[in-house]
C-alpha cells in the first residue's frame, strides 16, 4: 500500500479536535488545518475562537455535555458535510491524595478526561458508520499504565481511556472505523495552571526525568495524532502508542 506523507495528507479530511484552544489540542488542530483538513475546534475556554480562518470553525462547548458532542458533529456535517476524523483531546488534573479527594472532584476528572470521550466517540461513530470510514484518536497519558501518589482520579481516567480505546476499536472496526489513542508523557502546556504557579514549567523540569531527559512540546504530539488519524496508520487498531520520552519503560 502506497503512503503519502506529503503535507496534504489530510485533503478533504473533516475533523473534531476537543480541548483545541491550547496546548497539545491546539497544535494538532493547527497541524491538521495545515495538512489540508477542515476542522472544528472544540473548547470551553473562549479562547478557542483565536484559531478561526477558513477551515477552521471554533465551537465553545463543554465536552462533559451530551448535547455538546452532538452540536460538535452535526457543526462538522452541516458546515463541511462530513466527519472523518475525532481527536479527544480535552484534559484536566489535579494533584490530591484520595483522602483528601472530594466526590465533586473526582467526578470532575472522569466527566472530562473519560465521559467527554465517551459522549463524542458515540456520536461521532453515529456519523462515520455510514460512510463506512473513519479515526477516532483519543488522547491519554502514561497514567493510562503508571500511577504515583496525588493522581487517582486522573490515573482512573486515562485507564478508563484507554479500556474505552480498546472497547471501541473491536465495535468500530467492522464499520472502517479505526480507534486508537496515544500515551502521552510530560508536555509543556498550561494544564497544570491550577496546580502551580507556573504549570509549564513545572512540566518542563519534570519531564527531565524521563530517559529522553525532557518534557516533548505540544507539536510533538500533534505528529503522532496526525499520524494515527492518517491513512498511514491503516493496520493499527486498538493500540495506545506511548509518546513519552521513555518514562513508561523506565525502572524508578
């Protein structure tokens, strides 16, 4: 099978990117848009409507909402008249140990990180099974294996992630849909705003412990989300692709 990797790969694709109005959701918004995709770029944060352009359309919306996911699909068909692509990017953490973790945060993270997943993977298969193609790229983290103190809920969430890639997968398959995700490792993003003075940073000295010994940047990640959203990945089903500079292969 002959492979394009030029930078119209994605000519004619439609895709929805959740958690588009920065870091690593930004980026793969970007790269797809460059790579000759319409996109809709999904986001609770107004600052998203800073990607509009042609091809490009901006959707503020909470992805923990069931109608959300359902505005954000039919925006793709009626605006562009398809769905090829859903990138299920949209994030958050905190750092608490789960005695000190209330019922309201908890249920925050996996509302977001695993439930948004959800909601936009059902729709979104609801447009694509009729085609009969389609990529569904959700994004986790190496906390989709790996723990560490002060991360239940989000560990919960990226291990619910990556069982709901899996589960997916076998279900879309027959239909030309093809579901995989990626692990990500430490990313310099704001995604840690909340939890220190200077998220980025933060993440940029911590991924020095990984054997790569940095933090990747959010263009990194764009690359191996284009990559499976991309006919190039064509045999790959199921798979959660680590992009984390080594740190889940790595003893303490």
């Amino acid at each position: 099978m002959a492979t394009q990797t030029s930078s119209s790969e994605l000519a004619g694709k439609v895709a929805i990117v959740t958690g588009a109005a920065s870091g690593i959701g930004r980026a793969t918004a970007e790269l797809f848009h460059a790579r000759g995709a319409s996109v809709i770029a999904e986001d609770r944060n107004p600052q998203v409507e800073d990607l509009a352009r042609d091809g490009i359309v901006p959707l503020i919306a909470d992805v923990t909402r069931e109608d959300a996911a359902r505005e954000a699909v039919a925006l793709a068909v009626d605006r562009f008249g398809r769905l090829d692509i859903l990138v299920n990017n949209a994030g958050i953490i905190m750092n608490k140990l789960v005695v000190d973790t209330t019922l309201e945060e908890w249920n925050a993270i996996l509302a977001v990180n695993a439930t948004g997943a959800f909601l936009h993977a059902r729709e979104a298969m609801r447009a694509m099974t009729p085609q009969g193609s389609g990529a569904i790229v959700n994004v986790g983290s190496y906390a989709c294996f790996q723990a560490f103190p002060t991360i239940a809920a989000y560990a919960a969430s990226k291990g619910a992630l990556a069982q709901l890639t899996r589960t997916l997968a076998l279900e879309a398959i027959g239909h030309g849909i093809r579901v995989n995700a990626v692990g990500s490792g430490d990313v310099v993003t704001n995604i840690l705003d909340g939890v220190h003075t200077d998220g980025a940073a933060f993440l940029a000295k911590h991924g020095e412990n990984a054997p790569i010994r940095r933090a990747a940047q959010p263009e990194e990640l764009a690359e191996v989300i284009a990559f499976l959203a991309s006919d190039r990945a064509s045999y790959m089903v199921g798979a959660v692709v680590m992009a984390d500079g080594g740190m889940s292969v790595a003893l303490p």
